[in-house]
C-alpha cells in the first residue's frame, strides 16, 4: 500500500513541476534581469536588443549581503554592449558643464537616475559586464590605469575592482577544488583502512590529539601576543556582529575562547581513551572485521557514489520546482541597502516613485531593487502551498534514497556475516543482489520509514521558521514553548534515524514490513543495550574523528588558499575579506562528503554487530546449531570455546 503511495506522489510531483514550468517563466531564470526585472535580451521587448547587464557599481558586488538576497547592491542596467571607458558621475558634472557632446556617449549606459561610476569593461559568458583586466610589465590595469575614483573622493587600487570583479569565481573554483580535494582523501582513507584499520585509527586518534593540542598552544601563542595592544582587550559583546572575521582575530578575548573551547575537547578525547581503552581496542577490532567484510564486497566503497547522484537528482529538481514557482507572477521590488542597520531593508517598494520617499534619506545609496514575482490568481495565492509540498516531497525523496542505500548495504553485509565459510559461500554480486532485493520487495517499507522521518522533519523546519519570524515578540512562554517543541523534536528525528538504521538491516536480514522489523531491532537491541551503548558508540567515535581529521585537514589547506599564503598560486588568488564564508562551505561540504564514504563502515559495522546479536540468540554454537559469526569476531568479543561449545561474552 505505502508502495503504491509512494509510486502516486512521485507522479503528481511531475505534476507540480510541469505545472510550475507552464505558470513559471524560464526566460526569468536563463535571461539577466535589471533593478526593474526587465529581461535582457528578451524579443518583443524595450531590452530587445541589450542582451548584456552592467552593473554601476560592481564593488558593490563583494558585499557580504549578496549571498542573503542573491542580487548585487547597486543599480542594475541592460545594454547593448559593455563600456569602453571609465567616468564617475563626478566627474561626468565637470566635463558636461565644458563640453556638452561628453554626454552624447555615456547616456547609453544611464537608466534616468544618477550613475555611480563606470569601468572599462567587456562581456562575460555569463552576459554580464566585467572589468576587462590587462597586466602590463607585470602590473595589473584597466584602461591604462592602476587606480581610479571611487565616487566618494577616494583613490581606489584596481585589484579591488578585480577581487570584487572574481570574487565569485574564485569562491567556486576554492569551494570546488576543496571538495574534490576532500573526496578523494576520504576515499583514499577507506581504502587504507581496508589493510591497516588498527595502525590507522590509532594514528588518527593521536593525530587528532596532536592537532588539538597545536591549536591550544597557538591560541595561548596569539593570546599572548596581543597582550599590550591598542584595543585587544575589547569584548566581543562590545564590537557586535563583524562581516570581517579579522576584527575578531585582533582582541584576546577571542583566542581565549578559542583555547578554552580546544582544552575541553582535547580532555574529552584523552578521558574516553583513558576510561574505554578496553572498549577502544575492541571497537577497532571490529572495524578490521568489518574491513574483511568490505574487502569481499570492494564495490560497496562506491556505493555512495550512486547515493550522491540520486540525492543530486532530488535536489536539482527540488530546486527547479521550487524556481519556477518561485518565478510565476508579476516582479515584486524590495528595498536594498548596504547599511547594516537600515530598516526598511527587505520591505516591498515602488520602483516609480521610490526616489521621492524618505527612504532614501534615512538610508543613503539604497536602491528598489527587484526581488521575485507573485500575482493574485488563485494559482498564485497557493504558491505557497505548492512550495510547502514541493518541501515534503523532497524531503521523502532524499529519506528515501538514503533508506535505499542502508538497506542495499546492510543486505550484502548480511550476505557476507550469515555465510557459514566465508568467503565461499558469499552469493556473487552480493550489493547488486540487495540493490535488486531492496527494490523490488522493500520499496513500501523504506517509503514508509523515510515518510515517518520527512514529517517529522518538515515538522522541525515550520518550526524553525515560527522561531524566525517570532524572534521579536515578548512573550516569554511563547518562546518558551517553541523551545520546547524544537527540542523535542530535534530529539524524536534522532530517534527515529537511529530506528530506521537498525529496521532496515532487520529488513534486510528477514524481509518482514517496516513495523515488524522495527519493533524485532527494538527489542534485540533492548536485550543487547549495554553492548550498544559501548561498543557502537565508541565505534562511532572512532569514525568522527577520522571525519574530523579529513574535514579539518581539508580546511586548513582551504584557509591557506583563501588567505593567499601558499606561494605557488599566490598572485592568482584575490584577496578576500570575507574569506569565512567559503571556508566554512569547504569544510561543511568536506565533512559531508567524507561522512558519506565513512557511513560505509559505520553500516557494516552495525550490520555486523546486530547480526552477532541475532546470532548469538538463535544458535548455540553446536553442530546442528552452528554460529555464523567468524572466528575473528569471536576472538574480539573475549569468547572462549569450553567443551559444549558455551561462549561468555564480556
């Protein structure tokens, strides 16, 4: 029955997004649209033939502010080529007043409304206007210039036109390069741990160690540098929220954060080795057992390779969906500012009459921007709604694909556990077997367990949303309740992933229906708890710090980078002030990805522990009752063999 569900709200999401393509106007998305969402380029239009967008002021184009409202700060204007000289509008006021023809040029390129200034720029593939970059005799230049005016009476480098200009390119090709860079280490990682899973982990956990322990003693070495400082004693309270983290790296109070923050983990780390080194041996025996496991089934190290296509898939089309809908209507215009504390930023405006409001006096240089589009129809007054469904449908999807590729898992390491000679009697094609399985007797199952957890979490983001919109309202047993609610169910969701994980390998194991294989894992587990509660957790552990150490590892090199510190490709990359945003990207993304290759060996070895558990339960270790487990699983689990073949586990 979920099964069928499911097959029918796959179909009318089609739906919705072909509808959302026929309301949606693709032209928004692939053409370039100016301050007052016209299209560049589009025929039948006053832009016809201005296929390319200049922007005024592309300096402002490096503002932190982009990434939120996705649109560049400063006026937008579509024409039929890109300048080839460079004014301010200073200087236009001089030259108008002596030559009158001076203007007959540049009006081209003015939309009514001042201009701020102009550069000598050409047309990028992307049509957009871009500062044509010249280096002659090893000196970067614009139109024969090194600097130039930036309309407030400052003299401004080119090289803050060119990082403002490949600002964006060079944060992509940073974040891209880092997540390559992370994929194959994770890969190679695994791979290593396939033949020396011992020395490795032991070598990571005392790398990690020692990395902590680096960073404690840098903080106390920056700490103590700042010591005697101008203004290094300021709080952090007292300068507020900085878009430059480097305010932050100048006061001590930072760094003492910092070390503070680095001794509790590093005394964390060391107490659990300390306390659980019997357990910490055990668990890395473990992973070598299940090394053996993956070293029968090599092609389960590049499953998460079809796991990452198909979550791609769902969130490219998630999405499109969402744009498109997103793009049905009318153009709606909101106020821009580049001022942090303006507050009519965001709130909607009237292109036609915003130069004759206060807006502009209260906050100088803020612009009615275009936004996105609505309308009024009965389409367009549920938008909302079909966005809400586009959400919780996608979230299905990615619990789905990532419940396809648990259960494909869990199925051919329990292939390869309930082998009694291994590996002789492993099936061949073991992961194309349970991928096949998985679809064609589970799909209703897995639906039913990626449903219960999309719920919940859509659950949580309504909720995360109400926390948005609610942030300044008094009353406390409101907000109190909403805290409640959000931890509750930040709880029930790991709850239910922890559930899910073990009632697929059930799954996996026996074919039963999702309740049953749950309540069977619940139980079995329930009767195994301390088991659980030590050895799983502590393999856990294990695996986040190989985690950390690549995602750490792979920031470090990224910080480099960003801060232009590594000589070989240090004059190709601009500099950046706001270098924090695409770091964090990289070492999200690099723990993200290195997640997904370790989730490998944490299945495995979940799969491998529950069916020990099972094992244990349903034979006894006598000829007609045999254990499927290998003699190396026992050996790891303290087992000894006395005459009636009677196993004591510690």
């Amino acid at each position: 029955l979920c099964c069928v569900i499911f097959v029918i709200v796959i179909l009318g999401y089609i739906v919705l997004g072909t509808v959302a393509w026929m309301h949606g106007d693709p032209r928004k998305v692939v053409y370039p649209t100016d301050s007052y969402g016209q299209f560049c380029g589009q025929q039948g239009t006053p832009n016809a033939n201005k296929a390319i967008l200049f922007y005024f002021n592309i300096l402002q184009c490096a503002n932190p502010t982009v990434l939120i409202n996705l649109q560049c700060p400063t006026t937008q204007l579509c024409v039929s080529k890109c300048p080839d000289r460079f004014a301010t509008y200073i200087d236009m006021q001089y030259n108008y007043r002596r030559n009158k023809s001076y203007w007959d040029y540049y009006k081209l390129f003015c939309n009514g409304i001042f201009f701020f200034s102009l550069f000598f720029a050409v047309p990028s593939v992307l049509q957009r206007c871009f500062p044509d970059f010249i280096t002659r005799n090893g000196t970067l230049t614009v139109a024969n210039k090194t600097s130039f005016k930036d309309g407030h009476g400052k003299i401004r480098s080119v090289v803050d036109l060119r990082d403002a200009a490949n600002v964006a390119d060079m944060w992509f090709m940073g974040v891209f390069s880092g997540l390559v860079i992370s994929m194959l280490v994770s890969l190679i990682f695994i791979l290593l741990l396939r033949f020396t899973a011992g020395v490795l982990f032991w070598m990571v956990i005392f790398g990690v160690i020692a990395a902590v322990g680096y960073g404690i003693w840098h903080c106390y070495w920056e700490y103590s540098s700042l010591k005697g400082k101008p203004d290094s004693d300021i709080t952090i309270s007292d300068i507020g929220f900085q878009t430059d983290f480097r305010v932050y790296l100048q006061l001590r109070q930072t760094w003492l954060i910092f070390m503070i923050s680095l001794a509790v983990i590093e005394a964390i780390i060391i107490l659990v080795l300390i306390f659980l080194r019997n357990r910490v041996r055990i668990a890395i025996a473990l992973l070598k057992e299940g090394s053996k496991a993956i070293g029968c089934i090599m092609s389960t190290l590049f499953y998460p390779i079809i796991t990452f296509l198909l979550l791609a898939l769902c969130i490219a089309y998630w999405a499109v969906t969402a744009v498109f809908l997103a793009s049905s209507g009318d153009a709606v215009y909101k106020v821009m500012s580049t001022l942090p504390d303006c507050k009519y930023t965001n709130l909607t405006c009237d292109p036609e009459t915003f130069s004759q409001s206060n807006v502009t006096k209260l906050c100088p240089g803020s612009q009615c921007t275009f936004a996105f589009y609505g309308g009024e129809s009965l389409y367009h007054r549920y938008i909302f709604v079909l966005q809400l469904c586009n959400l919780l449908v996608f979230l299905w999807l990615v619990n789905f694909t990532i419940a396809l590729g648990q259960c494909t898992l869990a199925g051919a390491f329990a292939s390869y556990y309930w082998a009694l000679r291994k590996p002789a009697d492993i099936p061949p094609c073991p992961l194309a077997s349970s991928f096949g399985r998985a679809l064609r007797y589970h799909t209703g199952s897995l639906a039913f367990g990626a449903l219960i957890l999309s719920i919940v979490q859509f659950i949580r983001i309504i909720l995360e949303y109400l926390d948005h919109k609610l942030k300044g309202a008094h009353n406390a047993f409101t907000r109190f309740l909403l805290c409640c609610l959000k931890c509750c169910f930040w709880c029930l969701e790991h709850f239910i992933k922890f559930m899910n994980r073990n009632a697929y390998i059930m799954i996996s194991v026996y074919g039963k229906n999702f309740c049953a294989s749950a309540r069977d894992a619940f139980f079995l587990l329930m009767r195994n708890v301390m088991r659980v509660a030590v050895l799983d957790k502590v393999t856990d552990f294990l695996l986040f710090l190989g985690k950390l150490l690549i995602s750490g590892s792979v920031g470090v090199l990224a910080f480099f980078f960003f801060t232009r510190q590594i000589p070989v490709i240090q004059e190709e990359v601009p500099s950046l002030n706001y270098y924090w945003v695409p770091l964090l990207t990289v070492i999200f993304g690099s723990y993200m990805i290195a997640q997904g290759f370790f989730n490998v060996y944490a299945m495995c070895v979940d799969t491998l522990f529950l069916c020990f558990c099972e094992d244990l339960e349903r034979n006894d270790g006598s000829p007609s009752k045999p254990y499927y487990m290998p003699p190396g699983l026992h050996r790891i689990l303290n087992k000894t063999d006395q005459g009636g073949k009677k196993y004591a586990v510690s």
